[in-house]
C-alpha cells in the first residue's frame, strides 16, 4: 500500500510535467494493474461488462489516485486514455511502451507471472512492483517464494533497477499498530 501510493503520486507528478512541457514528445501513459486475488472466500460471478467486474478490484487504486489528484482529475485520465486499469490475466502477450506499468498487489503472484509481466516491458517503458510479502493471499505462496521478492532478488542489483523497502505505514495509526502485532 505504501508503495503504491507513493508510486502512483510520483507518476502523476511526472506525467503532469510532461503535459506542462512544449514539444512533440509523446505522452506516457499510465497502465495499472493487479492480480484477482480475494481475501478469503470467492464472490462468485460478478455481472457486467469488463470495466464493472474490475471495479470492485480496481477500486483500492482509484482511491489512492483521488487522494493525490482528486475525482475530477482521475475520471479525466481514465477518460482519456492516459489512465488504464486491466486485470493482470490479461496482460499476457501485449508490449508495453511509452508507459508506466504499475503492478500492484505483486506478492500475490508467481515468479512465473512475474517474469510473464516484466518481459512485456517495450522501448520507455517503467515497471513499478508493488506489495507487501507480510500480506499474501494466495495459497502455496510464502514471504520468499512469491513474484515480487523473486524479482526483487534476481534484478534488484541490475544497474537499471531499484529495490526500495518501504516501512512507514500510509494509514491510520490503528493499521500501523494492527500491522506489527497481528
């Protein structure tokens, strides 16, 4: 969540500099994305087009990106295509270029997804993990054999990667405390 949050407000700033910047450089665009893990027992059929299966999932994200930017803005890069919200089953085969890919909730995936997410990274494309291996809600994942910790320790010494464990917590002082005793 720490991550995330921060992530998503350093992109933003970034993304609001390049549309203050003259020229013809093309515009990144923001592509977010997470894993369609529930905690604990499964909803079942969700009904609706695409968009409204992924809100209940997508959801946690809107509501950090309205914190930074407020509604307004959100809805207006989601609009315009700057913002794109897709579930993580769907990434396979696409390259991704002139963008931030934004995996959120990564310590819900295998090193096999990972590797699947990563290797579609194209020509100005950053990848941005996010997670907490404390917070896995997949079955047969653990601290050190999920997606993120393994890209963390194969590609975190890579002159063109960066590993950055955050500590402080981004919620209430309840969530911290919950966090350290639970």
């Amino acid at each position: 969540y720490t991550t995330l949050f921060r992530s998503e407000k350093k992109i933003i700033r970034n993304q609001q500099r390049q549309q203050n910047e003259k020229g013809t450089k093309e515009k990144m665009r923001i592509l977010i994305a997470r894993p369609m893990v529930s905690m604990g027992n499964e909803m079942g059929f969700l009904p609706g087009d695409i968009d409204e299966k992924m809100r209940p999932w997508i959801q946690p994200i809107i509501d950090n990106l309205k914190l930074l930017i407020g509604q307004k803005q959100v809805d207006d890069l989601i609009s315009d295509g700057t913002i794109e919200l897709q579930p993580l089953q769907f990434i396979r085969g696409r390259s991704i270029s002139n963008a931030f890919l934004i995996i959120d909730e990564s310590q819900n995936t295998t090193p096999l997804e990972i590797k699947t997410i990563i290797t579609r990274a194209g020509y100005h494309c950053k990848v941005v993990l996010t997670g907490d291996p404390a917070q896995i809600d997949r079955p047969y994942l653990g601290k050190l054999s999920n997606g993120l910790t393994y890209a963390a320790d194969r590609m975190g010494k890579e002159d063109f990667t960066a590993v950055i464990p955050l500590t402080k917590c981004e919620r209430g002082k309840m969530a911290a405390r919950a966090a350290e005793l639970l």
